[in-house]
C-alpha cells in the first residue's frame, strides 16, 4: 500500500481504509516507511525480550524444582496448574500456571499426552448423574431440568424431565434405573 502511495497511484487517506486503520496511523507509518524504508515497519520491539519476562535464574531454578519434586511418568508427574499451586505453598515461587505450562512444554517436562481411565468392568460400578436446565419444552412448557444418568461400564443412559436438581430428583432417577 505505501508502495502505491509512493507511485502516487494511492491516496494516504485511501489506503489507511484498505488497511481498516486511522489516518493518523496511516500518516505515522508513511512517516516512519520514508524515512527508513521497508526496515521502519517493523515494531520497535521485535527481538528484544518481553517487560513481563521472568529472569532466567528464576526459570532454573523453578523447572529445577518441578524435575525434582513433580516430575515423573504420565501417570504420577504433575500438571502445570498443580506444579503452580505447589511451588507458591511450599516453595514461596508465584509463577503464572500459563507460564509454567509453556517452560514445562519447552524443555519437555510435560506434554498433554494423558493416561487414559479404562472404563469399569461392571454395570452399576461407577454412575454419573448431572442435571442440565434449559428450556427443553421451547415456548410449549415451562423450563426444567434434564438429569442425566450414564453408567461408565456400558454407556448406558437414563434421563428425567424434573423441575429442579435436588438430591431428591436424582434419588427418582436412581430409582427408575434399578428397577429396569
């Protein structure tokens, strides 16, 4: 765009509404592209560090700690967040659980590779019950609340229409389960 205004074949005025950006933005960046070239678009602070960089020492020192105290296999290391949380209580270190995940990541002490959970072998072993309001009926009904029952070992499912989510409703929920 600056090129074409250059050749005089573009308005400043008109590109900077290509561009979707202010006039007087557009009149900055024409500032800076004549007096420096190409090279002036690039933003001042391109390869320097972040103002909310950690110091290395401190980034050491706590991916020392998690490969000593919180590192493992898939099954027994922790997670960022947790690592997080452990470094502030027993170690007085406050590092961000986002900034924790991406140092874990970078030097490979952590990845989001999971241990799956294998299902339960039998029916009935582990049952999950969650109610849902919305209104189900549409305009045709009042709103309500859909609990849910899903059996772990088979998938199986069993839902009732209730008006609220109350131990009570989950308890006749549980009931019509046993008796089929």
């Amino acid at each position: 765009m600056l090129r074409r205004v250059k050749e005089g074949k573009l308005k400043l005025a008109s590109g900077a509404r290509l561009l979707e950006i202010s006039d007087r933005q557009a009149k900055r960046i024409w500032k800076r592209y004549r007096a420096e070239g190409v090279a002036g678009l690039k933003h001042r602070a391109a390869g320097r560090s972040s103002n909310h960089a950690k110091a290395e020492e401190l980034r050491s020192q706590v991916l020392q700690l998690v490969r000593d105290k919180y590192s493992g296999g898939i099954e027994e290391r922790f997670g960022p967040s947790l690592a997080a949380e452990h470094l502030a209580c027993e170690d007085g270190l406050e590092i961000d659980a986002e900034t924790l995940r991406r140092w874990m990541l970078a030097t490979g002490l952590w990845s989001r590779e999971r241990k799956r959970r294998e299902r339960k072998a039998h029916f009935g072993e582990l049952v999950q019950l969650d109610g849902s309001f919305h209104a189900w009926l549409e305009e045709r009904g009042p709103e309500g609340c859909l609990m849910n029952l899903v059996d772990d070992a088979t998938g199986t499912t069993l839902c009732q229409l209730g008006k609220q989510e109350t131990t009570w409703a989950a308890a006749n929920v549980l009931r019509r389960w046993i008796e089929q």
